[in-house]
C-alpha cells in the first residue's frame, strides 16, 4: 500500500459508505508525479474531481501532514475524452490548494456566506459574537445538531474572522485530532503534539461526539482544554448532539463543555433552503431556475452538504453533456437519490404529519368521513404518497381500503387542478414535503 492509498484508508472512516463508494474509492495516487510537497490524485471522471476537490481536498493534505509530516498541495486530475480532438485523451487538473497556516479553514465558509433563519439564529448569534470577542463571551460555544445543519459553516466561519486577525487558529476533526495524538504517542514525541494544541488562540474541534469511550484520548482534550480556558482562549465545539446525551464521555468533560453556551440548530424551514441554494448558486456561478430550486429544496431532506453536492453534480453533468439544466434534467440527473429517499418514506409517516398541521385525527383521514376538511386532508396524503413514496396507486388504495386504483387517479387529480389553480395551495404542499423529507430517522 502507497501513502496516496493510505490516506484514502484512513479518510474512509471518516466518510458514508455511499460518499466512499462512489467518489473516494475512485480516486487512484500517482506515485510517479506526487513528491512529499504535491500530490496527485487521478479521477475517472470531472464529477469524481470537482466533489473531491470541493469536499476533501483539506482533510487529505491534513492526512498526509499527519503521515508524513509535509503538508502537499492537493492536485486531483481527470482523463477527459475529447471527441473534436485527434488526440485521444487529455488531461485536466484541478489545483486544491490548502490553507498554509495549517488551519485546514475554508476561505469560501464565512459569516456573509451563511443563509440565516429562524432554524439557525441563535448559533449564528453566538457564534458571531464568539468571533468578535474570543474568550470572553461563551466559552466553550457548544454547537449540535444533525448531519449537514452547518455547523462546521460556522466553526469554520469563527476561524476565518479570527485568522484575518491574524490569529492562530487550529481547525480539525476530533478524528483527526485522536490520529494525531496516537501517532504523537506512538512516536514519544507529544511535547510537539501539545506544542501545537495548547498554544493557539482558537481551537475549534468538530464532531466531539467521537470522544465517545475514548478514554486516553478524553485524558489528554480534557488537559488540553484546561490548558486552553485558563488562558482564556476560545474553543469551540460541534457535536451531532448535546453534551449530556454523549455515551461514554466522562463527567469532568461533560461539564466542561457546558460551562460556556450550548446553541443547537434546527432542520432549516423551506425558505431557507431556498436561499441556501440560491446562494450557493450565487457564488458558483450557477444558473437555476426557480422551479429547479424549489424542487431541489423540497425533495432533497435537510443535509445541506448533500444540497450543495446535488448542484455541484448538476453542474458537472450539464458541463459534460453540454446541456441546458431544466426540470427534467435536474429530475433525471438525481432520482436514484430521491428513490432511497422514498424507500426511507411511508404512508404512515405521511399521515402523522400531515394531521399534525392541519389539525385532523390520523383516524379521521383513514376513514370514510366526507367532510371537506378530512377529504381534502386526505387527498393530500393520497398525493404526498404517491410522490414521496414507492408506493403505486393499487397499494395507496389498500391502504385507504378503496375498492381499487381509480379512486385514487381521481384524488391526483383533483390535487392537480388546485395547484394549477391555487399557488398558496401549492406552498403547502411544498412545506408538508419538506417536513416529511426533514423527518427524523
């Protein structure tokens, strides 16, 4: 095994199986053009590239840092075919270059590029003015929430206010910090590993929840943070969850990581969703229609990573294919992604919901009741299914205990001429998908 194809071993861990699979696994190291200070790795396709490039280059320079102990510029290259050309292939290399302070901050991850909104406010709050006076504030700040809420957006923002301060700053995932105390360790040198945790003016950790039952490496964060808060410098963490719901995390942390503020943040709401999109389009240079976004916002759930890979991956497809991003292209190019969505969505799920906002019993809408408010509650759930879900139109039927199939096409279509004609009735709609697709899992 090369170093290239250690890394990518040890980035597998901190990655989905999925992202792994389609993207990472992918990647191959070029042993004969990488030196200690640049890397290169080939990718099968421009897709492969631009995700990688976008998501990973950082934490496979911060990989090869730990390894070797060199920092490298990141250069991911592509075998494109080109048709018009005599030559057969041609190559495209896309730089990644790192941040040289060592930081591993996104310079792209400020606080003027966050979409704020009422799911958000308090931690952007917080954090900006965590940013604004380090250590004197809340600390530590305590950021959770789900998987791709933004919280890394705002750790990262937090760095980068301070590091154009001129601040030091370590940036880094509790992964990457627990790699690095074990290699430090292995190697009798953590004089240098607490050299460079213990003597910056910002630490910003992410994903503590990792810490989980890590006991030598709980021992050495919990005299690094004390380190760090006696001198009044700022730490920041994020986790998935709240300190007190971290199993296997010892009692002196736990309070320590809620002496400062604790800030969550929420599923975003459809609108800023929409803006998120909007903006990410806005500073990639992307142009969507507002039907496309709408779309992108109301099928995709609430992981706003998977959001932005979904546009980046439209925009490579239509680059490639020399096509014009519509509806149905967009649609196209991302089904096999909203068909586990769906596999994920039953018609049960769809009831609860729906009956929570609108006011009407589970069992009144599974009934044969014909007031109009249960019949319209119920004709929504017939279409909210038959879109959310896999379910066929015979199987929606069985469900409402309908004699068939039709009873079922006349519901769609009743649904189908009020949203035509109705466009309040059409943001109803989009919100009730939006919550069923944010659902919990």
């Amino acid at each position: 095994m090369n170093i290239g194809e250690k890394i990518i071993s040890e980035l597998k861990k901190e990655v989905s199986p999925t992202e792994y699979t389609r993207y990472l696994k992918r990647l191959i190291y070029d042993t004969k053009k990488s030196r200690s200070d640049i890397a290169y790795f080939s990718a099968p396709n421009l897709i492969v590239a631009k995700w990688v490039n976008t998501k990973y280059k950082q934490t496979l320079a911060h990989l090869f840092e730990i390894n070797t102990g060199v920092k490298p510029e990141i250069y991911i290259q592509t075998q494109i075919q080109n048709e018009t050309s005599s030559q057969s292939t041609q190559n495209q290399i896309i730089p990644a270059k790192v941040n040289q302070k060592g930081s591993l901050l996104n310079p792209s991850l400020t606080f003027e590029s966050f979409i704020v909104g009422g799911s958000n406010q308090f931690a952007y709050t917080a954090s900006k003015s965590v940013a604004e006076k380090p250590g004197q504030l809340y600390n530590p700040l305590f950021l959770y929430g789900g998987v791709g809420l933004g919280k890394t957006h705002l750790l990262q923002a937090i760095g980068n206010h301070q590091s154009a301060l001129g601040k030091k700053i370590i940036y880094t995932t509790l992964e990457m910090f627990m790699n690095a105390f074990t290699s430090h360790l292995r190697s009798q040198t953590m004089d240098r590993f607490r050299e460079k945790y213990r003597q910056c003016d910002v630490l910003l950790i992410d994903d503590i929840q990792f810490l989980s039952r890590k006991e030598q490496t709980q021992e050495e964060f919990f005299h690094t943070f004390n380190e760090l808060y006696s001198a009044n410098k700022q730490i920041v963490i994020t986790s998935d969850r709240q300190p007190n719901k971290i199993a296997g995390l010892v009692d002196r942390l736990r309070s320590r990581f809620e002496w400062g503020l604790l800030a969550d943040i929420q599923p975003p709401e459809l609108e800023t969703k929409i803006e998120i999109i909007k903006k990410k389009c806005e500073l990639d240079g992307i142009k969507l229609d507002n039907d496309i976004i709408n779309f992108i916002a109301t099928n995709m759930g609430d992981n706003i990573r998977e959001i932005e890979g979904t546009i980046i991956k439209l925009n490579a497809l239509s680059t490639m294919l020399n096509q014009t991003i519509t509806l149905d292209f967009a649609q196209n190019a991302i089904k096999d992604q909203l068909k586990e969505k769906k596999e994920n969505i039953s018609i049960d799920d769809i009831v609860q919901i729906v009956s929570k906002e609108l006011n009407i019993k589970p069992s009144d809408i599974k009934s044969k009741k014909r007031t109009q408010n249960i019949v319209n509650a119920r004709r929504i759930v017939i279409y909210l299914a038959r879109n959310l879900t896999p379910n066929s139109m015979p199987q929606i039927a069985v469900y409402f205990g309908m004699k068939d199939h039709t009873a079922i096409s006349h519901a769609m279509r009743k649904i189908n001429e009020i949203i035509d004609q109705d466009e309040n009735f059409k943001v109803i709609l989009e919100e009730l998908s939006n919550k069923i697709n944010t659902k919990e899992s």
